[in-house]
C-alpha cells in the first residue's frame, strides 16, 4: 500500500511538471524565437529577425547552411504584397507567408538557390518566415497555422504572447 501511495504521488508530481512545461514553452515570447502552431502540433525555431530594408534585403544569401530548427523572420511595418526571390541563396528555403496577425496564408515550398523569379505570398502579408526546405511540409504546416512572436501586437495576434 505505501508503495503504491508513493506510486502515485510520484506520477501526479510528473503530469504536474510536464504541464508546466508545457505551459512555458507555449508562453515563452522571445524575439529570436518563432513559435507555430496549428492542427499538426507545434514547433519552434531560432531566428533572426529581418525589420528593416537593409536586413530584408540581406535575408539569408549567401549562407551555405543552416540549422533545421533555425530561420530568419521579415518583418513589415505594414501588410502588404511581398515577393522574394533567391538571388545568392545558397540553399532551399521554404517561405511561410503570414497576414497582420501572424496566421500563415500561403506556403511557397523549397524555393530553390539561385533562381531570380518572385514568388509571392499573396496581399496584405506582413510577416514571413524562412525556414529549410522540406520542413513545413514534413511538419504539417499549412495555411491557418499561427505564429506567435512579440512583434505582433497582443491587440491583434492570432496567438498572443
């Protein structure tokens, strides 16, 4: 009987904490950290942000990797129509396309190094995010996924911080 008792203290202590953790990871807003979520789950990666025209202009070229859980977010000061191109990208990239509060719109899969045509995520995006192609695919992410990121205003994000 007591070690049954103890059995059973330990496993309630072990969902408590793995709520919790689960809760912090959902909570934490970070600005190098990008968190999506939709029916498929969650992911998160590391990233750099990309807020003004110098950065955006930059992007990722000239990188000849770069981590699976990492990637790079453009911001807008405003929605728009935005387009990207892989002028000196050096590896395939899959751009996630997002409207004012951070929900995903379109998905332009493995962009592929070099090439000079647009593509397009359609109007009023106002976020973007780059990250290895292949993976959203591999993921699950889809139009209707959310982002959650402090450079969306609490006010209007599909998925506070």
């Amino acid at each position: 009987m007591g070690n049954s008792r103890k059995t059973k203290i330990g496993l309630t202590a072990g969902i408590v904490l793995l709520l919790s953790s689960v809760q912090v990871f959902a909570g934490e807003c970070r600005e190098d950290r990008a968190i999506l979520r939709g029916d498929w789950g969650q992911a998160q990666f590391t990233i750099e942000v990309a807020d003004d025209n110098a950065e955006r202009s930059k992007g990722l070229m000239n990188r000849e990797s770069m981590p699976k859980s990492a990637g790079m977010l453009f911001v807008y000061p405003r929605p728009k129509t935005v387009g990207f191109w892989m002028k000196n990208t050096l590896i395939p990239l899959d751009m996630i396309f997002m409207d004012r509060t951070g929900t995903v719109q379109h998905i332009h899969h493995q962009a592929q190094p070099g090439d000079l045509r647009p593509k397009f995520g359609g109007d009023n995006i106002q976020y973007v995010l780059e990250i290895n192609g292949g993976l959203a695919e591999q993921m699950g992410i889809a139009p209707g996924t959310q982002l959650r990121h402090p450079t969306i205003p609490e006010d209007r994000a599909a998925w506070p911080c």
